[in-house]
C-alpha cells in the first residue's frame, strides 16, 4: 500500500516537472509590462503585446501565486507578469492586426478572436448608431506608474504593487 | 491493492483538470473538447464555454456606449484623473489587475446615485455617487466596490445562457472552418441580444443581493491590500443611506438597502484591525480629495 502511494507521487511529480519545464504561455491583454519584481508596479523590464508567447521559468520559493516569471527570447526579456495577463492558449493573430485568429491545427486552441471581435464591433456600432466617443476617449486615460506610485507614496498609502 | 490501482489514472486526471483550471484567463474551460478531422489529422476543436478576455473588452465597450447614448458624461479633466490614479491605485491590488484594455473612470454628470461597470473595466460613476464619500477612502471604496464587479465578471454573467450558448456554438464551427467565411451578422446580432442584457441588468434589475454583497466583500479587501481604511466603505454607505430617495431609478432600484450592506460590512469588519495612516498622509489624502471633487 505504502510502496504504491510512493510509486504515484514519484510519478506525479515526475510528470509534473516535465510538464512545468514546459509550460509556455500566451498574452491575453492588448499590452502588458513586464516587471523585474513580481509587482504591478516593480520596475519594468520590457513590454509584451497580445499574442506573445512566453516560457515559464522555475517560481522562485514564496513566489506570489498571482505572478509568473516568464521569459520571451524573441524579445530578450525576462521577468515578471501577472496571471490575469495570460492564457495557456496559443493565441495566433492575423497579419497586421489586433484581431487574434484561430489556427485549427493540431494542439491549438487559439479561438480569441473570433468571437466578438473589431469587426462585430464595427458592424454593431453602424446598425444602431452608437456613439462610442466617450468610450474611446477612456481608453486614453492611463497614468503612469509613476504617478500611481507617487500617489500611493504621498498618501501614505502601500506602494508595494499588489505582490501579496 | 487493485482498487486504488484503478483510481490512479482518475486521480492523476483530477489533479491535470485542476491544475488546468487554476491558470490563466483563457476563457476556454471545462468543455475544451479534441476530435478527429475529416482527413484523419488531429484537429482540435474547442467548445469554448466562456468569454475570452478579448471578447469581454468587446462588450464592454458597447455596454459603456449603450449607457453612455442617453446619459452625459462629465467632462472636468482634473477630477477624471485624479479617479482614473486612484482606480490604478486600487486595481494593481485586485486580483485582476490586467484586463485586455485595462480599467478607466468616466464620470456623468448625473444627480443619481449610480454606477456602472461594463465588463473589462470600463466604469462609469454619477456625480451623484461620489457626493456619498466625505474623503478619498471612502471614493476608494466607491471605486474598489466597481472594480470587484469586473475581477468577478459579474457583467458577463448577466448574458442569458441561451445567448452565450448561441455564440458558442457560433464559434465552434467557425474554429473548424480554417476556410474562415463571414459570420459577423449573425454574431452582431448575438452581440446586440448579449450587450441588451448585461444593459437591462445594469440600469434597471440590478445583480442579486449576493453578488452585490460578494462586491462589497472584496472591496474591502482591495481597500485593505491598498493601505485606505475599510470603515470608510461603512461611512460612505451611510451617507447613501441618507441621500437615496424611495423610488429612485438609480441604486434605490437596483442595489440591496444600505443598511443591509452596513450590516454585512460591519459583520467583517468586527474584529479586525482598522488601518491607520499618519496625520501627514491623511491631510494629503484630503488635500487632493478636495482639490479634484470638492467641487463635485
């Protein structure tokens, strides 16, 4: 009984490790930095884009479980990114634009993109006369790190990043 | 010896799926499916079972139109973004702090005391409203309150299911068709039926008492994980209390009795430590609270 239980957590562990020195990942957000801390707002290393395709590296003991320190060689960058920032799907965009697209080949599941996507919007915004304005000028309003941290920073207030 | 035998592979099945499950943001779950192709090749065809963070940033922004086409915005930059800091602020402490087009405040210029957060973050709060906080912890709580609602996807789950499995199944046969063929009208149309949804339940039903109560529970989290003081979400529920009329189209109609969010706070809050901050930071917190929504 006891020798079984060992066999199964060796092979648990075993097949775990190999799957983990495998782990690849893809950017699930239009842009996101890559940090050098895992904190959203530790120093950054880099930037990735929708799409992009990263290993992920060994968890450092005590990692953050809502970050992974990923690497993209393409790009020559290494660090820090949060979970909610990326999908295990391959994500596969056409050519020259935003829009992911499906690749139906083997071991693919990439389907971002062809659901509700530009070109619904496009459709959507013409059929019922939306006014999208407003919304895209949101879109503009991004602060900086900086003056998130020096907010944070001058309201005594914890400028850790969110590395709980 | 025979029996745990046959549950090894049950059990190394269970521990993959739940592995699977505790990663990322996919938006493809449980119902991930392989077939075999015509020709023989593997072909793998996913039965996509929720919104991929792309498709939520779609929706999002055609809720936040939708609303936006009968109600105006307020167009003073300074307060907009001293909001859209502290939002930041707030959100790098959710535990979402990246969706596809990230979070953004707007505020309308309404007596009303609403808000309305469209799926991916765009959120959308009445001058009204942020007269119920007194200081910045307490718009902090307006904002990590509306910010919860997006980490928990709150908006998505008001499509009805009819509408989701219809553009599920939409997606699927456009995922094995590498040919690719235009299916934008009949999606535009599951669009239109999704975003009416997720709109009615935003102005005028309002999400359960649960959910609601789920929102205010992580609020205090956020504003906790921040450093701002949680007691200020009961103090700026009270003066809602005060300010929202019987009847009222706005949070009357569509948010649970302030005194049952009070009494649901304050049963968390029991017992734990407050969060102090220095007479320095406090004044300074003020002093920008004032100079950007004094005026509100």
């Amino acid at each position: 009984m006891s020798k079984v239980c060992l066999a199964m957590t060796a092979f648990l562990v075993l097949v775990s490790a190999v799957a983990f020195a495998d782990q690849k990942m893809s950017v699930t957000v239009q842009e996101v930095k890559v940090r050098a801390t895992p904190s959203a707002l530790g120093k950054i290393v880099g930037t990735l884009v929708y799409g992009d395709r990263v290993t992920i590296l060994d968890q450092p003991a005590g990692s953050p479980q809502t970050w992974r320190k990923i690497s993209m060689q393409e790009k020559g960058i290494q660090g820090w990114v949060s979970l909610s920032a990326l999908t295990e799907k391959e994500v596969k965009l056409q050519a020259g634009s935003q829009t992911a697209q499906t690749g139906a080949s083997s071991g693919e599941y990439a389907l971002a993109g062809k659901g509700f996507n530009e070109e619904v919007e496009k459709q959507y915004k013409a059929d019922g006369k939306i006014d999208y304005t407003w919304v895209d000028r949101m879109a503009t309003y991004k602060p900086t790190d900086d003056q998130v941290l020096a907010f944070l920073k001058a309201g005594g207030l914890n400028t850790s990043g969110g590395a709980q | 010896m025979k029996s745990i035998l046959r549950f090894l592979p049950l059990a190394f099945l269970v521990m993959v799926l739940s592995a699977c499950t505790s990663i990322g943001g996919g938006g493809i779950g449980f119902g991930d499916v392989m077939q075999l192709g015509e020709a023989g090749s593997k072909v793998v065809q996913a039965e996509q079972t929720e919104f991929t963070p792309e498709q939520e940033y779609y929706i999002g922004r055609a809720v936040a139109a939708n609303i936006l086409s009968t109600r105006k915005a307020y167009d003073n930059r300074s307060a907009t973004d001293y909001l859209n800091v502290l939002e930041r602020a707030l959100a790098v402490y959710s535990d979402r702090p990246d969706t596809f087009g990230g979070y953004h405040v707007l505020i309308m210029d309404s007596d009303e005391i609403n808000a309305f957060s469209a799926p991916g973050g765009l959120i959308l709060v009445t001058r009204g409203l942020l007269r119920c906080a007194t200081n910045e912890d307490g718009v902090a709580a307006i904002l990590a309150h509306e910010t919860s609602h997006v980490v928990l996807k709150h908006g998505l789950n008001a499509i009805k299911q009819a509408r989701k499995t219809a553009a599920f199944q939409n997606l699927a046969v456009t995922a094995a068709n590498t040919a690719g063929g235009s299916n934008v009208r009949e999606l535009t149309d599951i669009f239109k039926d999704s975003i009416a949804d997720i709109t009615n339940t935003l102005v005028n039903n309002g999400y359960s008492r649960d959910l609601e109560f789920q929102a205010d529970q992580m609020a205090l989290v956020i504003m906790r994980r921040a450093g701002y003081d949680p007691r200020a979400f009961e103090a700026m529920l009270k003066v809602m209390e005060t300010k929202l009329k019987p009847g009222g189209l706005d949070f009357a109609k569509t948010h649970p009795d302030p005194k049952d969010r009070i009494a649901q706070v304050d049963k968390t809050l029991a017992g734990q430590m407050s969060v102090a901050a220095s007479p320095d930071a406090l004044a300074a917190r003020q002093a920008r609270y004032q100079a950007a929504l004094g005026g509100i």
